[in-house]
C-alpha cells in the first residue's frame, strides 16, 4: 500500500511540472514571445517533442501577435487523461485485492 503512495506520489509530482512548462509554453505562444531569446528557444525546442504527437489534432489560431496553441493544449489534455489511467491501473493492481469473491468451498455454502 505504501509502494503506491510513493509511486503514485512521483507520477503526480512529474506531471504537475510538465503541465506547468507545457503552461509556459502556451502563455509564451499566446503573447508572441520571441523565439530568439535563448530560453524562450530552449523551451520550445525542449517541449516540441512533448506535443508532436498532437500536432495535428487541432489547428492553431494565430492571433495578431501571438497564437493559441492548441496542439500545447491538447497535449495537456491527454497527458493529464493518461496519468488518470496510469493511476487507476496502479490502484488497481497494487492496492485493490484480486478477487473479491468469497472463498466458497462445498463445506462452508449457505443452505437454503
């Protein structure tokens, strides 16, 4: 039970820091920040391949100076959906117990 207290714990620590640089990057994107500035460069080139598998669900509206990113939105989305997922699968195989079926043996049946 312990085991997946700290499991559990470290997946939602990491994704809890992913969401926020993917959330830097969106607001970034959204105010047009330059990509010559050396750390605006470093983050989307080291969140690009974060976000590649959803670059072509949404298109991206771009704005008069910046853009809304909705490829870095919806690569959010589905991070945060698959943590829940991974999460349950943990709870599911490190806490909940593998039957939960009494144990029924011909000696020990209710009789009617």
């Amino acid at each position: 039970m312990e085991k997946y207290y700290y499991i559990s714990a470290i997946i939602k620590y990491l994704t809890g820091l992913l969401e926020i640089v993917l959330g830097v990057r969106v607001v970034l994107k959204f105010l047009g920040a330059s990509s010559k500035a050396l750390i605006v460069e470093l983050l989307y080139k080291t969140t690009d391949f974060i976000t590649a598998p959803f670059k072509f669900i949404f298109p991206n509206v771009y704005l008069e100076k910046g853009v809304i990113d909705f490829t870095t939105l919806s690569a959010m989305l589905g991070y945060l959906i698959l943590v829940l997922v991974i999460l349950k699968l943990l709870h599911l195989i490190l806490i909940r117990p593998i039957s939960d079926k009494p144990n029924i043996t011909p000696q020990n049946r209710p009789k009617f």
